[in-house]
C-alpha cells in the first residue's frame, strides 16, 4: 500500500485506501495536523500497518444529525433526567435544525460559527449562555466522534467559544425578606419552612426537600445536608450530593427552628386528619398524604406569595443568592459562607458576588482609617 503525502499551509498531511464501499469503490481518506514532513510519514507507516492488519475501521458515513440523536441516546444513562433534558432540548430543536444535514466528517469550523450567531439573532434568539451551553454540546459530542474514529478532529476546537453574559443575581434586602417570611406564614403553611430554610440557610431547593428529620438536629440548632430530592416523570428520586464540600452542616438560627417545629406540627396534623391512610417516613417536607413533597409544589406555591407579597418578584434559587448576599453585607467571613452554601472553593463564592465586596472595601477603608486615627498623637 502506497501513500502519498503533501504540506498545506503550515501543517503535513496523507492520503491513504482505507477499503472500498459497498459498490467497491475505493474509499480514500486525508489524516491531516501533522507539524513536520518526518511526522507524517512516521504516521503513514503506522496507518499502513494498521490497515493492511485490519485494525482500522471505515467510519460509516453519517450525518450530524444522525450521529448527534446516537451521542444522545449514550448520554442519556450518563447524566441526570434534568440535565438531560437540557441536552435534548438544544439538540433536537436547535443544533439538529440548522446543522443536522450536513456530513459529520464535512462539518467545518465556519459552519460552527454560523450556527452561533444565527442562535444569537432573529426573534427567537437564545441567551449567550444557552449558546454557550450548545457550544459545549457541540464540543463533547465531536471529542466523542474522534475517540470513535467518526472524525479525525474536533471541528469545535478552531471556533471561538460564545461568551455568556455574566447572571447578576437579583436580590432582596433584609427588611424584604423578614417581611416575606412573615406574610407566608399563614397564607403558605405548606411551604413556610422551605421558604424560610432557603432565606436563612441559602440551601438549595432539592437539598431542602432531600432533608429528613434524623438529618435535623434541634436541640443544638443544626442541620446536616446529606442528599437531594427531586422528582423525574412524577417520581421521586434521591441523589448523592456531587462533592464532599456540599456535604456540610449547617448552623439554624432560630427563625429556622421555628419554622422546622411548624413543619413538624403540620405534618402530625395531616396524620392524625389521614389516619391510618398517611404514609409515614422521615422526610421532613411532605404532601398532605405524607409523599415527599415535590419541586413543582415548591414553585406554586413561591409564585402564588410573589403574587400576594409585595416585595420585588425573584427567582426561588435567588433566595440562596440572597442568603449570602446578606451575610458578606454584615461582614461574615467569605470562608464562613462558601462553607454554608457547599461551594467547593471560596474562590467561587468571591467570584459570584464579587458585586458584594467593593461596599465591604469600602467600609473595611473606613475602618482601618478610623483605627489609625484614633491613635494617631495629637
């Protein structure tokens, strides 16, 4: 078998017979990215002998459309319900429409950048960061076609990542919090203690619904954050927390308390009103029934008291951001925090509310100069 090499621009390539289609006809193929003619040819001859051995596969050809729809199927055992339904939805209602029909081998980094910015304009334009997350779709699915012999590189390396605008939480101050928490007590019984747990430990919503009451201590006022719940096609589904810092204890203060022995009360009353009916466990938020309550219970209910409370209108997940917006304003190390929200470095926790810390330089200024001063001779 003879091969035959050839320079374009500042890089080396070959082209060899890799086999014959099913009308017999030879089937050529370029391996390309090669820095140096000496390279190339080490490369060919090492082809060769993998050829002529029957150690190399002809990638079949096949659409990105095709190829994606079979990343996707892999996926799906890989990663969460959730997650996955994220993937889904930007591959077969975005990335499969614009560039399903080209050849998975012909894809070129020009069509990539395209798509990006057709994605970005129009009507029904898509955030920067749901292109960025497609980008990054793109990407691992393409890692995956070179690790499978489907292509011989990533296509997606040679384009310039979209960048996402960065998401400036929206928060509430403390009198708009206390004042929430106050006007659900009554109004939403159901979900009280979530609201309030959220505001005042800045837990995640599946974390606080994953919480069961061996996991609850009262007596000192501490939590532990063990698990998450969160519900797939009306099922409930308990995880593992991803890492060992999200595993954390968290201290309650006594708002918190409050509200765990409300939610305790409540669910001795759905008992005693169910009967023998109730199903009991040790999940610490219930249905009415005694099911662990779920995520889309949460949100009813967090839009319903928006629509009540006059406060300005947020997202639940903003609760956490609130959480710990509040403590860094009241000068509470940024360790202390980044150990209560689980992040796995403080590092994160200064990156995301970075937008907190120039009033703390301020008054950290003002302090030291008042320090100074004081002892300055007169």
């Amino acid at each position: 078998m003879k091969g035959h090499l050839r320079k374009r621009g500042s890089k080396w390539c070959f082209v060899l017979d890799v086999g014959k289609d099913e009308n017999g006809k030879r089937i050529r193929k370029w391996f390309s990215g090669y820095a140096t003619k000496r390279e190339a040819e080490k490369a060919m001859a090492s082809k060769i002998v993998e050829i002529e051995s029957g150690g190399y596969v002809v990638a079949p050809k096949e659409t990105v459309g095709t190829y994606l729809r079979r990343w996707l199927d892999d996926k799906r055992p890989q990663v969460a319900y959730n997650t996955y339904r994220k993937y889904e939805w930007l591959v077969c209602h975005h990335i499969i429409p614009k560039l399903g029909h080209i050849g998975l081998q012909k894809l070129t980094p020009s069509h990539l950048q395209k798509f990006y910015t057709d994605l970005r304009s129009g009507e029904a334009a898509l955030s920067a960061r749901s292109t960025l997350h497609a980008h990054r779709i793109i990407h691992e699915a393409l890692d995956r076609a070179v690790k499978w012999g489907l292509v011989s590189r990533n296509v997606a390396d040679a384009v310039e990542p979209p960048r996402a605008d960065r998401y400036q939480a929206s928060v509430w101050t403390a009198e708009q919090a206390a004042y929430f928490i106050e006007q659900t007590r009554t109004t939403e019984p159901r979900c009280w203690a979530v609201f309030v747990l959220a505001i005042t430990t800045g837990m995640r919503k599946t974390e606080i619904l994953g919480l069961q009451w061996t996991d609850v201590d009262m007596e000192r006022g501490y939590i532990s954050i063990q698990r998450t719940l969160d519900y797939v096609k009306k099922q409930p589904v308990v995880k593992e927390l991803k890492t060992d810092r999200s595993r954390r204890y968290v201290a309650l203060p006594s708002l918190a308390t409050e509200a765990l022995g409300a939610q305790r009360a409540l669910q001795a009353q759905d008992r005693l009103l169910l009967g023998p009916d109730y199903k009991v466990s040790d999940w610490v938020f219930t249905n009415e029934i005694g099911e662990p309550l779920s995520p889309n219970t949460v949100n009813t209910a967090w839009y319903r008291a928006l629509r009540s409370v006059d406060v300005p209108r947020i997202r639940f997940h903003d609760l956490r951001h609130t959480h710990a917006s509040l403590l860094l304003k009241q000068g509470v190390n940024p360790k202390v925090v980044s150990e209560r929200l689980g992040h796995a470095t403080v590092q994160i926790t200064l990156d995301t509310y970075s937008h907190v810390l120039p009033g703390l330089q301020r008054d950290a200024a003002d302090r030291f100069d008042e320090l100074l001063r004081k002892r300055a001779p007169n």
